[in-house]
C-alpha cells in the first residue's frame, strides 16, 4: 500500500491527507465519490437504521472490531468504500497504515471470493475524521478519494529459532512456542514489533545459557507477513509443521508491542487453562500494580488456535478512563504511524517485561508437571452454555450442557491430580511416569478444548481476521441467540440445521474430552 488521496467535494472544497490501507482495493483511475456515512465504530450493530449501500463509510479505528471486519461488514452492507478514522486523543494528527485483508494468512478457494477485500479503504487522521463527523452533523457530506496498491503474490522469509531441551530430558521433543511479527509499516516500528524483537533475543541469550536445566525446549519464530499478509507467516508455519506441532508444542507465548509509554496496569489474554500459571507469577512480580485477564481471542499472530495449542501474550496496559478518552487506543495513538519511534519506549518497562517473560518460560521449560488447570475452561464453556441454552431448546444444547457439567466434574478431578503430583515433586518424590502421562493429557485436552474456545471454523482453517463470532466463548454457537428470533421458514431451518450440527462439535468435545481423563486417571491409580 502506499499514500492515497482524498478530498471532501460538497459542502465544501476540502483537501485530506490519507493512506491506502493494506490489501485495499485499487480504485480506477477517476477514483471513487460518494455520500458519507458514518458508522461509528463500524461493527454489525453500529449499521441498526442506516442504509449503508452506494455509500462511502467513515469508521474508527479500533479493534472493535478490527480493521478487516470493519472493512468485511461494510462490504456485505454494500458501501462502495471506507475512510477509517485513527484513533487517540481528539488532537492526534498521525496517519494511519494498517491492513482491511480478512482472510487469515494465504486465501483458499474455498475463501477467496467470500473474505478477500471488497472494497477499497484508506486511513486518514483522527483530527481529519473528527472535522469530516463534524460536518455530517450539519447535513450531507460528499468525498471522493483514490487509492495506489500494489496487491499480488510474493515468496517471503520466516526467522526461526529452535532450542531444543538436553537430550537426557524425560520430555526432550517437547518445546514452547514463543512468537511475535518481525515486518512493520514505515518507520522506526519500535513498538510493533522491535520491542518483542529484542525480547526474543535476550530471551534466547538467557536461556541458551541454562539449557542444561530444561525440559522442554524453546523455538522462537520471527514472523513475517503479519502487517502485510494478515498473519500469512505464522499461519504457514503452522500449517508445515503441524505434526511437531500438535505433538509436542505445549504452549504458545506471543510477545507483540511490550513496553511502551505510559501504561500504569498490566493485561494478559489467554485461554484459560492457563490462567491460574500465569496469575501467579503476575501477582509475585507485579506486587500492587493492578493486573487484568480477558480471554484470548483470535488476534495477533494467533494462528494456532486449530491445531490446539493453548496461547497466552501479556503486556502492559492503559487504565479504562485513558482508553476512553482516546477512542480505546489500548496500542497508543502512535500505533500504525510513523510516529512509532524510540521514544514509544519505557525502558524500565522493558525491565519488567522481560522478567515476567522469563518467569513464565522458566515455569512451562522447567515445571515436571504443565501447570495447566481445565476447571476453569469448564467453567466458561458451562457459562457459555447456560447463556445460550433458552434460546437453542430446539438444536439439542440441553444435553450438550448436561455433557458440559460432566467435563466439569472430571476437569476437577484432573486438575487435583496434576496439582498433588506437582507438590509430589517439589517435595522430592514425584513420580515421572505420572507426570508424562498427566503432560500428554493435558496437551490433548487443549487439542480439543482450544478450537472449541476459540474458532469456528474448527481445526483444519482460520476464522478472518477481528471475526465478530470471536468475541464470544464457543464461536461456533454464536448464532444461536438470532434463532429464537425467527419464525418458521427456509431462513430459520438452515440456520437450525448449522447450529445442530455446531451443538454437536461441543457435545463430541466434552464427551471426548471426559474419557481422555477417565483414562489418564484410570491409568494413574
């Protein structure tokens, strides 16, 4: 992508800076009018009322939703273009680069037409788009802008590290996955990514210098065409090395933008059979600084929820008044901009960032038994389930959740197991036979639990990118709430037809997932 240009036409002559967004299409020549529209945050809800069709939107940048859901939603809302606003401070004057390409790493056949931009998009400045607002509140605006995009195919390089655990390890093969994007937009990027960069050398550095003591080994992946193919390097990666991957990888750490200025909290995503793990070690090396969770949702170079593997990223984070008075800018005005330079970074941030990293990785490389605990992952799917039950009477989700309160009871039963062999093991007798075969149980309970949690598509794909059914715990459910809404009829007889058959990938799920740990338990008595 490169600049793009943009004017408004009536009610007045009006000249805007912009950029082309990523993977945008290219307008023709003579470029695009239209009427403005604005969409506010550009999510489905934010279209309730407005006739979208024929008309150029103007949208915030935010990842509510992301980007390329923005642009997707738009799209099927039949507007003819996007203008995205960026987000920070009402003052912010920087431009935004950033992608609208939803579909996750290369497209398919399957998903070319269907999740491939739709529509051409630029980005332009927040104090642009505040004008622009401004003026549709006093009545009709009219824009025309142009985009340049070179779009194609192109071979590009992956960065990858591997440092395995000493041979005589009882767990040898097996490896946590720590990652994050090495390509940025122009500028000095020093947040996103050359922060994680470096914690990903200095991380290897210590290491390196221990391995001795591992368990588990580490492979460090430099990931590319994270801004420029929506995650295409991590997705590739995975799907290449998917047999090591669903065998041994047992956790997956991103690290992406750590570090910068003028966080006072720390926040982590993740699923939540790892949550308790890393609470712990938040709350003994944050001390009072206040810590938040929210689970881990299909961003970032999250390319590994369908193969299973369970993925946490923490980073320090914005109060909810600051994310509030700069349009959730929770990455800081400067993201996407070439105003990214070094003075985004707080170095003793930095400190702190990588201590935690450490800790975390010493504990997964290190600990005889994964410190993975699934009641917590019950908990959620039960919730989930209770919530959506009234409304899917009629697609069977009693029993799925009657099989969703059985995983509870057996997950307890696992996790108080795991958790004595642990303390076994401190006190200086556990035993090893006990702990591999609780280690491979845990990892084929997330290689079933983590695409239920997290995708709906399910193992073998990638949802697009910012999807809306992932805000939600099982995504795949997350039309149920527009069935009891419709009425008999061809609309409501496929969608029940879908929704049955989603039902029944989370009734497999917890049915499979009860007798992994019947077994597992039956085998340790």
């Amino acid at each position: 992508p490169k600049h793009a240009e943009c004017r408004v036409v009536a009610p007045v002559e009006l000249g805007v800076q912009a950029n082309t967004l990523g993977h945008s299409l290219l307008t023709l020549e003579d470029g695009i009018e239209g009427e403005l529209l604005d969409v506010g945050g550009g999510a489905f809800s934010d279209y309730a009322g407005k006739d979208a069709r024929g008309k150029i939107i103007l949208t915030e940048l935010s990842y509510s939703p992301a980007r390329h859901e923005k642009q997707r939603i738009a799209g099927m809302k039949g507007a003819i273009g996007a203008v995205m606003m960026n987000w920070g401070h009402p003052e912010n004057t920087a431009v935004p680069f950033g992608s609208v390409k939803p579909v996750w790493g290369n497209p398919t056949p399957d998903n070319v037409k269907s999740e491939m931009p739709t529509i051409p998009c630029i980005g332009i400045a927040r104090t642009a788009g505040l004008q622009l607002r401004e003026m549709l509140g006093k009545g009709p605006v009219k824009v025309w802008f142009r985009t340049h995009v070179e779009n194609g195919w192109f071979p590009v390089q992956i960065t990858v590290a591997n440092m395995p655990a000493p041979a005589t390890s009882p767990e040898a093969d097996d490896f946590v996955l720590v990652g994050g994007h090495q390509d940025s937009w122009p500028g000095e990027a020093a947040t996103d990514n050359a922060a994680g960069n470096a914690c990903f050398i200095e991380l290897a550095r210590v290491f390196n210098r221990h391995r001795d003591k591992l368990r588990r080994g580490i492979t460090f992946g430099f990931w590319t065409a994270h801004e420029t193919g929506t995650m295409a390097g991590s997705s590739w990666f995975c799907d290449r090395n998917w047999d090591r991957l669903r065998a041994h990888c047992v956790a997956y750490l991103q690290i992406d933008q750590p570090a910068f200025i003028g966080t006072t909290e720390w926040s982590t995503a993740s699923n939540a059979e790892l949550k308790a793990f890393h609470s712990a070690i938040e709350k003994r090396l944050l001390g009072a600084k206040k810590a938040k969770w929210k689970r881990s949702a299909k961003n970032g170079d999250a390319s590994f929820f369908g193969i299973g593997i369970p993925m946490f990223h923490g980073e320090g984070s914005f109060t909810e008044a600051e994310l509030k008075a700069t349009a959730l800018a929770n990455l800081g005005w400067w993201h996407h901009s070439v105003e990214n330079r070094l003075d985004k970074m707080d170095w003793a941030l930095m400190q702190e960032h990588i201590r935690i990293y450490g800790a975390y990785l010493w504990e997964l490389c290190t600990a005889p038994v994964l410190p993975f605990r699934f009641v917590p992952v019950a908990e959620q799917v039960v919730a989930r389930l209770s919530e959506l039950t009234p409304a899917g009477s009629t697609v069977g989700l009693d029993g799925a959740l009657a099989a969703a309160n059985g995983f509870a009871a057996e997950a307890a039963k696992l996790d108080a197991r795991a958790a004595e062999e642990a303390d076994a093991f401190a006190a200086g007798r556990g035993s090893e036979d006990a702990a591999r075969l609780l280690n491979a149980t845990m990892k084929r309970l997330s290689r079933i639990l983590v695409p239920l949690q997290s995708t709906a598509i399910g193992s073998y794909g990638h949802d697009p990118y910012g999807f809306t059914p992932q805000t939600t715990m099982i995504p795949c459910l997350y039309d149920v709430p527009e069935l009891a809404g419709l009425s008999e009829g061809e609309a409501r007889w496929m969608l029940e037809t879908k929704l049955v058959r989603a039902r029944n990938r989370v009734a497999d799920a917890m049915a499979d997932s009860c007798s992994l740990i019947g077994d597992a338990l039956a085998k340790l008595r």
